[in-house]
C-alpha cells in the first residue's frame, strides 16, 4: 500500500504513517502485528522503527510499509502466542532440556578464542576442502559449502545425496579437537564431518543426521571455528519450537540422543555477512556400509553436519 505525495507537514506525514499502520492491524492476523505504531518523523527524513513489531520508510515520492523486523536478539523466552515473527529461544550456555525427554549440551568458551583462531587458521589451509555435486531431482549441483571427512579407517565411508564420502586419516588438529568433543559428549567418536561456510552465502538447508550407520540414537557432537553463523533448531511435531545458537569460534553444540529423531537443524543464508566458518562435526559410524548408493539421509541441498 503506498501514496504519491506532495511535500507536507510533519502532521501529515505522521497522520498518514498512522493511517498504514491501521491497514497493517486490518490484514494481519497476528495480535502482535497490531501493537506496530509509527514513531514521529521529521519531515523529508526517514520513518521511526516500533519496538521489534513494524518497520516504517518514508521516501521523498514514496511511503512503503516493510516487512516486521526478526526478532530481538538475546534471552530465551519466547514472543506472545500470536506475534507476527518466528519466535527462536536462545538459551544460554550449560545443559538444555528439549521437549520429548532429549538435551543438549552447549558450550560458548569450549577453546580459547587464541587457541580458536590458531585451529581456524590451520584447517583451513591444510584440509583438503573440496565442493561436491549431489544430485537433487535429478539434477546435478554443487554444495553450498565445501566440505572434508575424515574416520579411523577406510571403511568408514559416508554415503549421501548419491555421492560417497572417502575418510582421510586424521589430521592433528582435527585429533586433538575430537578428544575435546569426547571429554564434552562423554562418548567416542569415529569420524568427522568438516562443513566450511566461506560467507553467509553458504549454507545447509533443513535436516537430520539420521542415517542407519550411525545407529538408531547417535550423539553428534559439533565444534565451530572462525566467524559466527546462527544453528537452528526446530521440533518435528511441532515446527513453533525452535531455538537459535550463535556458534562461534571456540563454540561447542552436543546433540544428545534422540535428538536427531525428533529434531530438525539448519545454518541459513546470511546475505551480506563476511567471515569463513569451519564446523567439526563428530560421530560414531557404528553399522559400516557395504557399497551404499543411495545415501539415506541429508538435505535438500545434500547436507548432514552443521
């Protein structure tokens, strides 16, 4: 909804700001959409910003209502039943009850940012990263992110989206960096997927890490290096519960067991956000596979980790 405007008066402008959002409270159904008010706006100048509900831009020729803006950042106590944004609990660190009877374990000082930066720096000029095709109807094409595995043994292998994964031998660091997952997670891991997000741009879609080689309740456990990406988390039976974690480097995320059953995750496209991040995550490969081309699990963009 938008006018064509002739200069005016700050009363006016304000008037007519009031009158968008009376529209907005009619179309929406959404109670916490109707609590968006228009801030005061000097003229020529630039829309004011509700309280976390509405965002407002006026132009010279112009006025435009945008979209809500995301929710606040901080704290994990959900928005009111109704409200017009997605609402995300982000808990703090320590030990996170889910629904349904499984946790997690979460950890923001899991390494020294020094020790974290030097590990970053490491990995990312000694993996042997590549950017693999999946085949996603029918069609071929590549990751949005490039990627790196590596297990105790060659036949460890790891099968998804149609294209299998070969282990390396472990590299030092990533060593080193499983005993710490160990020590967190309080079981062995095997192997290792490396995810690396060279921007907001990559990315991995909706998924579970639910494949029948790691068992029917595997612990996964994920160590971040670099820049900071946003982890999602949402219940299956009920997509309403979600969390959101800032993985950042030194950060640490165990998923207990259950929770890839009855739980989905996600790093999202970030448009604009500048900075690589590596994530380790490790696993226990406990039925091998034998010559497995169908791949099981994964995402629409052919993704497992996070």
């Amino acid at each position: 909804m938008s006018w064509r405007t002739k200069p005016c008066s700050t009363a006016t402008l304000v008037r007519r700001l009031a009158q968008q959002t009376n529209f907005w409270r009619a179309m929406s159904s959404s109670k916490g959409a109707s609590d968006a008010t228009a801030a005061p706006v000097a003229a020529g100048g630039s829309g004011g910003t509700g309280s976390g509900s509405g965002s407002y831009k006026v132009g010279a020729k112009r006025q435009r209502l945008l979209a809500p803006l995301p929710a606040s950042k901080g704290g994990n106590k959900p928005k009111a039943k109704g409200a017009a944004t997605a609402s995300y609990r982000e808990p703090g660190p320590g030990r996170i009850e889910l629904p349904g009877g499984t946790e997690l374990t979460y950890r923001t000082d899991a390494l020294p940012a020094a020790e974290a930066a030097a590990l970053f720096a490491t990995l990312r000029r000694e993996m042997p990263w590549e950017q693999r095709s999946v085949r996603i109807m029918g069609r071929a094409l590549p990751q949005p992110r490039l990627v790196a595995y590596q297990a105790d043994g060659p036949e460890l292998s790891y099968t998804y989206s149609g294209a299998t994964l070969a282990p390396a031998p472990w590299h030092p660091s990533v060593r080193t960096l499983k005993a710490l997952a160990e020590a967190a997670a309080g079981t062995r891991f095997n192997a290792c997927l490396l995810n690396l997000y060279r921007s907001g741009s990559d990315s991995i879609a909706w998924h579970s890490d639910n494949e029948r080689l790691f068992g029917e309740r595997p612990v996964i456990a994920s160590v971040s290096l670099g820049a900071p990406r946003e982890f999602l988390l949402r219940c299956n039976a009920d997509h309403s519960v979600r969390y959101r974690f800032r993985l950042g480097g030194g950060a640490l995320l165990v998923m207990g067991p259950g929770v890839q059953q009855g739980w989905m995750h996600s790093v999202p496209r970030r448009a604009g956000m500048a900075g690589e991040r590596i994530s380790l995550t490790f696993r226990t490969v406990v039925a091998p596979e034998r010559g497995a081309t169908d791949g099981g699990g994964g995402s629409i963009d052919g993704g497992v980790g996070g």
